[in-house]
C-alpha cells in the first residue's frame, strides 16, 4: 500500500492555486471520510477542508450501498463546502459533481467516459466512480455539504466480484496514475463547477449532460418505472418515455438498465 503523500499534494495546491483542500485530513485508514467530513463540520470546519484515506471500512453509497476498494489504491475523499446554495441547488449538485469527475478521468484516458443519473460515472457501463453528498441543515438552509467521491485510479487486478462491474483509470490506460495529482484535478473541477452550479444550477449544463448521458435512449426501470430514458430535466429529475408514450420523472432512487 501507498500512503497518500500530503505534503507532495501540498505543493501541487500551491502551485495551482486553489481553496479547496485546505486543511486536509489523510489517513491509513477510516470508517467514512463522508462521516469524518460531517463530524467535521458539526464541530466548525471550514469551506475546503478535505479528508481523504487510503482505506475506508463504512465506504458508502446512495442508500447504504457498501463501497469497497483495496488499500492505498483508489481515491476515497470527501469535502466539505459551504457554498450557500439554497436547498434546490443543492438537490441537483450530485449531477454537476459527476460532470466534475468525468471530466478528470476523460482528460486522462481515451475510452467514452459516461455520467449514470444520479450518481456514478462509468466506462462500457462499469463503474468507474461513485457520488455520494450529505448535507447539514439548520432552520431549513443548507450550512454545509459533503461532496463524497470514490474513484478508482490505481487498481490493476479486479477482485472476482467486481469483474465486468468495474474499472480504475490504469486499466483504462492512465500508465501512472497518481492520487495526489488526481484529487488536485478533481478539486479545480469542483471550485468551477460549484460556483457556476451557484450561479445557474443544471440549466447551463444540461447539453453537456446529455451528450454524457449513460442512460439517454436505453431502457432501464426506476422507481417503478419501466421505459426508455429520455435525459435528465433542469430540476434534476430523470425523465422516463413509458410504453404508453407518456412520460415519468425519477426524482429519486437508484436505476437499472432492463
């Protein structure tokens, strides 16, 4: 294993420039850096604190879904914002976090780099990151929000249960992939999209969405929905074409394809 090197990360902030990732938290090992991240911000933290592990023993998805990944291999990172957003921006943050990852991983690798609503970022329909963002509430505003990323970088070998299901950027052709250089990208990705987010929620990237969209034109079930996706809508939501010629909106839950 690893260990991420925080003070080389240091350095690239540095010379990058950036608020985000300051103070950083890294460590062996986690039960969550979501829930270090929440702790955190229940206790004060500020706008662009950032956790990271090399492991995670509680990694989490939407809906409790476990995360696993092997030690020092991957980038398991939260952050911390305080960006003010009103409680509908925030509902649609997770779709403008995907396009911040995406656009990490496709400036690295050749392959088709895809956003899954709502929340995964796939190669040939395998996973090749996670989102998972909690927010902290006080009087109906939104004080805080923790932007969870689990992002495969280094793995070579898939365990048996993630083959077919999976993939990292060095499978996909990114000969050194690095995390410290990875979370730097991703977290330039974060303050641009963030702030536009801020300024004009979905509506100024629903084209780049659906040209990305790993769902649009394939048939899927959601939420007891049955039918062909057909993008994602301003507020977020997916909109399903049923048989019937009539259309559905998810506003929520996972989704498969049928």
């Amino acid at each position: 294993m690893t260990a991420f090197d925080v003070a080389r990360f240091a350095a690239l902030r540095r010379e990058r420039g950036l608020g985000l990732g300051e103070p950083l938290k890294a460590v062996p090992e986690t039960g969550s850096t979501n829930d270090d991240a929440m702790d955190a911000a229940r206790a004060g933290a500020p706008h662009g604190a950032t956790f990271v592990a090399d492991a995670q023993t509680r990694g989490r998805g939407r809906r409790g879904a476990r995360w696993t990944s092997p030690p020092g291999q991957n980038l398991l990172c939260s952050v911390l914002l305080r960006p003010g957003l009103s409680p509908e921006l925030t509902g649609t943050l997770t779709l403008a976090v995907g396009l911040a990852v995406r656009e990490v991983a496709a400036a690295r690798i050749a392959a088709d780099v895809r956003v899954k609503w709502p929340n995964d970022v796939l190669v040939d329909d395998r996973k090749l990151a996670g989102i998972l963002l909690e927010s902290q509430l006080d009087a109906g505003q939104v004080t805080a929000i923790v932007v969870g990323v689990g992002l495969n970088v280094g793995m070579s070998e898939l365990p048996p249960e993630l083959r077919g299901v999976a993939t990292s950027l060095a499978l996909l052709g990114d000969r050194h992939p690095r995390r410290e250089e990875v979370l730097i990208e991703l977290l330039a990705a974060l303050e641009r999209r963030v702030a536009a987010h801020a300024q004009g929620g979905l509506t100024l990237v629903l084209a780049e969405l659906a040209r990305v969209d790993a769902l649009a034109g394939r048939r899927v079930r959601a939420d007891r929905v049955e039918g062909v996706a057909a993008g994602i809508a301003p507020d977020g939501a997916l909109r399903v074409r049923i048989d019937d010629g009539e259309e559905a909106r998810v506003c929520s839950g996972g989704v498969v394809l049928i």
